[in-house]
C-alpha cells in the first residue's frame, strides 16, 4: 500500500495537477460532444421546424387574398371587376401551391404528413366551392 506521508510535497502537488487536468480534458471532451450533438439538433430545428413558418404564414395570407376576392365578386356589378376578382384568385391559388410545395419538403414524421394531407385537401375542396360560385 502506498504511504502518502513517505512522498516528497512536490510529487504530491503534481500528481494531484496531473489527476486535475485529466478530470479537466475528459469534462471538455464530453462538453464538446454535446455541443456538436446541440448543434446538429439546432440546424435541423431551424430548417425542418423555424424556416417552413415563412411558407405558412404565406399560404395563410393569399388563401385570406382568395377570400377576400371571393367577397368582393358577391359585391360586384361590373362583369370586368367579376372577371379580374376571378384572375386574382387563380394567381393567388398558384401562389399557394408554390408555398405548399415548399412547405412538403419540411415535414419529418407521420403527423406532419397526416396533417399537411389534411391542409392539400381542405385547400383543394375550397378551390372547387369557389370555382363554383363564381362559374
């Protein structure tokens, strides 16, 4: 068994730094792993979950710009105004699928799936009730 009383200080004290150092580097090691294991799960956050917002914030503001459209055909006399409404919404409806096309690339598991399915046929359904009130 080793006497701690029988060792010169100065071993003592750089065994101890020693020890430290190795109780340092094995804590920054295990630190750094984690950080690029953050890092991975932080990209991956941003352009699966953060980035697609954009995409439906968008879809929400032109599907608005359908309705909008929509209420101001029922409003109108003038078949030109009727006419240019009926363009606008046809431009917006585009617009919209460019964003949901975007919008597809982000999902990730089976509910989003499942719920974006659900948004392409509720979208789809709306545009064919407004094609057949202004047609």
């Amino acid at each position: 068994m080793l006497n701690l009383d029988n060792i010169k200080i100065r071993t003592k004290l750089i065994s101890g730094f020693i020890i430290v150092a190795i109780i340092v580097g094995i804590v920054g090691f295990i630190g750094i792993t984690n950080l690029k294991t953050l890092n991975n799960a932080d990209t991956f956050l941003f352009e699966k979950k953060t980035k697609p917002m954009g995409n439906l914030i968008n879809i929400g503001v032109f599907l608005q710009g359908v309705r909008i459209n929509l209420h101001k055909m029922f409003l109108a006399s003038d078949f030109k105004e009727i006419k240019e409404l009926q363009e606008g919404i046809i431009v917006l409806s585009k617009i919209v699928d460019e964003n949901l096309n975007k919008q597809k690339k982000s999902i990730v598991d089976k509910e989003d799936e499942t719920l974006f399915d659900e948004l392409i046929n509720e979208k789809k359904n709306y545009i064919e009730v407004s094609t057949k009130i202004y047609n």
